[in-house]
C-alpha cells in the first residue's frame, strides 16, 4: 500500500486506486490544456475595413487622376483602414470527459506520491493563523521548490497560515486542477482535503471495477 509522511509524526496509507495509476502523459497534456484554456479570456478583437468608421465615399474618381483607383480610405492598405485576418472573440474552451480527467488525477497524484513530494497535515492543529508554524512546518518536511495546499474549505486558520508564504500556492481542494498538482514541486494536503480529492480521483474507477 503507498504512504505519505504526516507531518508532525506518523505516515498515512493512501489509496491504490489514486496513487499507484500509471502515468498517462498524453492524456495529462490534454486535460491540462483543456484547463488551462478555460482561463483564457477571448476578448481579442480588431475591426475589418466594414467595422471601421468613415470610408463611405470614393476617395477620388475612377479614372483620369493618374493614381491607382480607390474605392475607400478604409482599405487595409491604407493608414487607418481596417485589419485581415485579425483576432475576433472566441472560446477556446474544448471538452476533456469526466472519466479521462479523473484517470488525469489519479496519473498527477501518483507522480507526486511516486517521487515522495507528497505528505499529508492535519489543519485542526492551527487554531488560530500562524505562518511560523506554517513556515516550520515545511522547514521540517524539507521539501524545496513551488509547493500546494490544498485544504478543506472549513479550514480557514491553516489557509492564512500558508497563503503569505514564498512559493506556497494555496487552494480549497474542489478547485485544485490536475495542472495545479503535476505543476507543483511538492503536494501537501490536510487529511480532510486527502479524502476528497482521493474520492475525486477514484469515482470512475470504482465504477469501472463494479
């Protein structure tokens, strides 16, 4: 059975079904593409030579002027005339299934247990906020690099403790993404937080194994 250091003493036995799953890049790449996109605002835009205002009359007459005919100043030849081609508002937001994101979790959550980047907390400890013990915390598990916690959204005192510290990402544990946890250096979860993003990851697998 995988495990992961509590910090403060001790070790907790995660699930197999989440932490052992074999690493399936492609289908990390796409899922993480698929968040990443979602974030993506869309609102680029120009305007074409019909959105642009004035150029309603002939520049000058067809013939006779000894210059190339004109048609309107709003051409997208001419100083001020409108884009080609150019940006319009779009979505870039593509669907990844809710079977292919989990199994995506469960490939994120197994590297970090795989690598030892993984270890678990209890939140209740933090009875009021205090980034020294944040701080000594982490010192102690000795892990380097960005790290995620992902907490309970009960778990207030333990978010502030975390939230000012160099290189810590905080989050409620629904909103945590697969880019967020193969992103992430080290992984620190509490032990209510550790249940649910396990359930997250296994809801299809053990719908599969039924």
């Amino acid at each position: 059975m995988p495990s992961a250091p509590k910090l403060g003493g001790g070790e907790v036995v995660l699930d197999d079904l989440a932490f052992t799953a074999k690493f399936n890049g492609p289908l990390v790449h796409e899922t993480v593409r698929s968040e990443l996109n979602a974030l993506r605002q869309g609102t680029a835009a120009t305007k074409t030579r019909g959105k642009v205002s004035g150029g309603g009359a002939k520049p000058w007459r067809q013939k006779g002027t000894g210059r190339a005919r004109a048609g309107s100043s709003r051409s997208p030849i001419w100083k001020g005339g409108g884009t080609v081609f150019g940006p319009a508002p779009r979505h870039y937001t593509f669907k990844v299934n809710r079977k292919a994101r989990r199994a995506a979790l469960r490939s994120a959550l197994s590297v970090q247990a795989d690598r030892g980047s993984l270890a678990v907390f209890d939140a209740t400890t933090f009875d009021a906020p205090s980034t020294k013990a944040a701080f000594k915390l982490l010192t102690d598990w000795g892990q380097s690099g960005p790290t995620l916690v992902l907490l309970d959204g009960d778990e207030a005192n333990a978010g502030l403790s975390f939230r000012n510290m160099e290189r810590v990402l905080v989050l409620p544990v629904e909103d945590a993404g697969v880019a967020d946890v193969i992103g992430a250096a080290s992984l620190l979860i509490s032990e209510t937080a550790l249940a649910q993003i396990t359930a997250r990851a296994i809801g299809t697998a053990q719908e599969e194994a039924a």
